[in-house]
C-alpha cells in the first residue's frame, strides 16, 4: 500500500513489473489484484526500493505468503502471454 506520506513523485509506477501501481484520486495507489511484490520478477519489491520517501509498505491487511504471491504472478504471466 503507499501511505498518505506519498509526494507523488510518479518514480514507483514505471518500477511495477505488474503495471499495479497508478495514480489514484489524490495519491498513488496499488492494485492489489494485480501486485506480486515483485516475486518472480525480482528479489525485493522495485517500487519500495525506488521511493524516495519510503511511504510503500505492505498492506497490514493484506499479508501473502510467497506462495499466494506466486501464484498470483503466475497466473499474470500467463495471462500476458
């Protein structure tokens, strides 16, 4: 999830390998439908790493396991295939 601290900047959208992250009514926000953290593509997550401001964090809600977060690049891949 990216947090109210967001200075939309717009460095994290390019960085999502899913195309998860847009810009909302007022900040970025993440799809999560669409977010694998970065599993399968790379070792950590591309937009937490590029935000200046650290305002992206995992949704406390929100918590997949690795194999949730597979399976959902999986079946984005095949999909985009």
């Amino acid at each position: 999830m990216i947090t109210d601290d967001c200075i939309n900047c717009g460095v994290c959208e390019p960085e999502c390998p899913n195309g998860a992250i847009a810009m909302g009514e007022a900040i970025y926000e993440i799809d999560p439908h669409g977010c694998t953290e970065c599993v399968g593509h790379f070792t950590e997550s591309q937009c937490v790493a590029i935000c200046p401001v650290e305002c992206i964090l995992v949704d406390p809600r929100r918590r997949e396991s690795t194999a949730v977060l597979m399976a959902r690049y999986r079946a984005l891949t095949r999909r985009a295939a």
